[in-house]
C-alpha cells in the first residue's frame, strides 16, 4: 500500500487500521481493515479503493470490513464484510458475495496415521484425481434431470444423504445444515441450470484442491478442542476440500450482475463502481438475487458432500475398510462467499441485517443461537486454506467475533502476487518436483496452474491467523500440513 494511502489511516490497535469517512467524501461509514503493520504495508492499492467504495452504499452498518488476507477482487475486495439494513434502504451486491457462490471450505477426520498412508500416498493422490473431477470444464459422476438439479438446489446437502452420497451425521457439521431454506428455483435461469447440471461432485479450477493433511502434536494450539472435534492422534491424516458452485454460481452472478446495474437507476442508487452494482434488498431485484443465490450455495454445500463421497470411496478402495471403520466424519463445512440475514447489535439495538461476506468466513462463538450441540460449547469452526506448500488452519469462533466484526474472519492467507505474474515467475514442472522432494505429492490438471499456487504467491499464513486471534475474533486450534494435493 503506498504511504500517502497510508498516512490517511488510523492505526486503533496492533491489527486495526481505520479509514476515515474524509477518505472519500461519499462514505457513509469509515472502513476498518485488519492486519499487522507488515500486512497492511503488502496490501495492493485496490483494497483501499474498493473497501471505501463499498463504505459508500445505502444502508451500510458500522464499518466495511476488510480481513488481513485481503486482496482485490470484483466490486468488493476478496477478505471484505459489509453488513446492510433492509428497514434502512440497505441493499444486496452480487458483487459483495463473488461470482463463486459458497466456495467455501470442508474438513474429514480419519483415524490414519502418517505412518499408515505414506506408503499408499501417491497411489491415493492418484485416484482421487480420477475419481474428483478438476480443472475447468469437469464433469461429474452423477447424472441429474433438470428436475432433480431443482431439487438439489433448493434441498443442499439433505438431497445428497437421501441420495446415498454422505451420513446423516454429516448435516450437522455443515453451515446451516448443509441447505439455505429461502432458496427458489424458479429465480435461477436455464442457462446457469445448463452449466450447473453436470457439475456435481467436481473441484473446478483456480485455487480450488483437495488435500491430505497430517495434524501433528506439535501444531496443535489447543489440545482440548481438537479432541472435542477429533483430532487427538499424532500425526493424523486429515482432508481438506475447497469448492464452491462452480459455473452454476458464475453464472447466477454475471445474470443478476446485469438486472441490477439496469434497474439501479429506478432506486435511484448511485455507486462509484459499476461492479458494485446492487439493488434494495426488499425489492423485487434484491429478493430474485437471494433466492437463486441460495440455491448457488446449496449446489456447492452438494458439490461438496459429493466430493466427500468419493473421497470416502477412494480410501475404501485403497485401504479395503469401511469409511466409517477409518473414522471419515466431517469435522465442518463453512462457506467464504455468500451473504445471509442474522441478528447483529448496532448501537445497542438488535437488528436483521444481510451480512456480505466475500472471502471472509462466519466465525460465530458459543454464544450464538445458531450454535448447536457440540458448537454451542466450544464455538463454530473455522477452517482457512494455506498455500498448498506452507499448510491451512482450523480455528474456533470466539464470543465477541460480532460485536467486532459480523461476526467474521478471514478465509485464506490471501495472494500477494497476482496468477499472471506468478505463472511469469513460477514454473510448474518444476514447482511439482521440488514439492515432492519436500515430501508434497501434487497430481494437477495443468502445469501454468498449479505455478498460480506457489507458496511464494501467498502472504504468511500464520501472520494472517495471528492477526485475527490478537482481535479477539478467532482463535487457532491447529496447523495441518500437506503431504498429497489434487489441484484444479
């Protein structure tokens, strides 16, 4: 971040900086960005632009938010919160949630050891390659009518256990059960239905992966709530699954992109970039958008749960065990891009407020009335995805997360160089050998893509986790590190 950017902010803290509304003279609230003195320093320019544009939208709510792994991204910069009052003229942006509805994140346990995979680890890479579809374009396994993909849209995650793809355990791990209720299919167009229909069960491209991870003792910050969500073995193999809704989601954006930005006008919504382009949530617009992106964020809740059913397969294949015999729960499911309607405290006052989170992660405490059974004593899980070099981080949400942030953290350690530079600098081939050699089995769908990943690519992990514990908002529960990775 240049230092005359850096000179308008207010250091509150450690890890807080706030832009004031004087930053832009359209500001409706200040901005509060997250971050050590050595994050905000490697944030790109377009952080600042983009979060006090989005401080500049109707009905807006405390601040625009931004998480220390933030970097730009469309409207809305990636790692940024905002949260909108509907009684207050308050609006809902595509470009708040990100064309990806509901990438988000799933973690399984196995009972393994290291000890026990490492002789069958490339032979298991190798077949959830096969099994797992990645890369773009990817096809799943199963087959759906345009009547059952309605069904899987409005239905998540519960359609897929019905189906015989997952436990009936699963749902209750799983962010809002694995299915928002306000989804309407009707509201989803023929053309994103035609991308979506052949996509279950599929990892899509970019950053998205599926990796083998080894908790080890050592890295474990909190022993007792790792055992609570079972992680209580040296050098326990754990999965990690990042996805979302693939071209059903993109799709669902870039249509409801396009209403809004030729029906503002009617509201007479004025905004300083087009890809912030919005409408009032309590409008026709605004209430068509939730509800189709509702149905987006169950496709990816099922994409994932299907994905866990052939990860589970794969294991049975080659360790010849029952999935259930390896212990293969799911620990938790979490979306990092969607927007949601929760009760929040606002000067005192609970209010209903459509909370935006783009690539930002729920990370309610104990406290929360949409904690359950186990969550309700010790806190939501958090799970945040590393470099597929360095490792990721599951962390527990802590009480007081929502008076600070929505109740919101960060999703990833955030890029610090863009995929064009990196595929400049980074040679794949390369990169694939040299992690192997560091004891990384890498399978992946194309060479340029997997140097787009490069760790080197990445901020520190463990100083953006850190950040977000000093603010009291997350809490660290253990580093998991990669030993196998299928890569889109």
């Amino acid at each position: 971040m240049q230092e005359q950017y850096l000179k308008q902010l207010k250091k509150v803290n450690e890890v807080e900086w706030e832009v004031p509304t004087s930053f832009k003279k359209e500001m409706r609230v200040p901005g509060l960005i997250f971050a050590t003195d050595n994050l905000i320093r490697e944030m790109d320019d377009a952080v600042i632009d983009q979060l006090t544009n989005v401080a500049t939208l109707p009905g807006i709510q405390k601040y625009a938010y931004c998480m220390p792994d933030a970097h730009s991204g469309y409207g809305f910069p990636i790692g940024g919160v905002a949260a909108f009052d509907p009684k207050e003229d308050g609006v809902i942006s595509p470009g708040g949630v990100g064309f990806d509805i509901n990438c988000g994140m799933r973690l399984i346990k196995t009972n393994l050891t290291l000890k026990e995979l490492q002789p069958k680890l490339k032979e298991i890479v190798d077949l959830l390659f096969n099994m797992v579809p990645a890369g773009v374009g990817g096809k799943g396994f199963v087959k759906l009518t345009r009547s059952e993909l309605d069904e899987v849209i409005t239905k998540g995650v519960k359609w897929c256990v019905n189906q015989g793809y997952g436990w009936k355990d699963d749902i209750k791990n799983i962010e809002a059960e694995g299915c928002i209720e306000w989804a309407d299919a009707s509201k989803v167009s023929d053309k994103a239905k035609s991308r979506g229909i052949a996509q279950l069960g599929t990892l899509g491209s970019g950053n998205h992966y599926l990796e083998i991870q080894v908790a080890k003792k050592e890295n474990i910050s909190d022993q007792k709530i790792a055992k609570k969500l079972g992680i209580d073995e040296e050098d326990q193999v754990i999965i990690m699954v990042h996805c979302g809704s693939r071209g059903f989601g993109h799709q669902i954006g870039t249509d409801y992109l396009k209403l809004c930005l030729d029906k503002m006008s009617n509201y007479g919504i004025k905004i300083l970039d087009r890809e912030l382009a919005c409408a009032p949530f309590e409008s026709k617009e605004g209430q068509d958008y939730f509800k189709a992106m509702a149905c987006g964020a169950n496709l990816a809740f099922a994409n994932r749960q299907v994905i866990v059913h052939q990860i589970r397969e794969a294991f049975r294949k080659i360790f010849k065990q029952d999935p259930k015999d390896m212990g293969m729960d799911v620990i938790y499911d979490v979306a990092h891009n969607i927007a949601k309607l929760e009760k929040h405290n606002v000067d005192g006052k609970k209010k209903e407020l459509i909370v935006h989170r783009k690539g930002a992660t729920r990370c309610f405490g104990p406290s929360r009335e949409e904690m359950t059974g186990l969550f309700k004593e010790i806190g939501q899980p958090v799970i945040v995805g590393g470099s597929m070099e360095t490792g990721s981080y599951l962390l527990i949400g802590q009480d007081g997360s929502e008076e600070k942030t929505f109740g919101s953290t960060m999703h990833g350690s955030g890029r610090t160089m863009s995929r064009t530079q990196a595929k400049k600098q980074i040679r794949g081939d390369k990169l694939q050998k040299e992690m192997l050699q560091h004891g990384i089995y890498v399978k992946a769908v194309s060479m340029p893509g997997l140097a787009e990943e490069a760790g080197v690519a990445y901020k520190d992990i463990n100083e953006v986790v850190d950040t977000m514990e000093f603010a009291g908002v997350s809490k660290k529960v253990a580093l998991l590190k990669p030993i196998g990775n299928v890569k889109g």
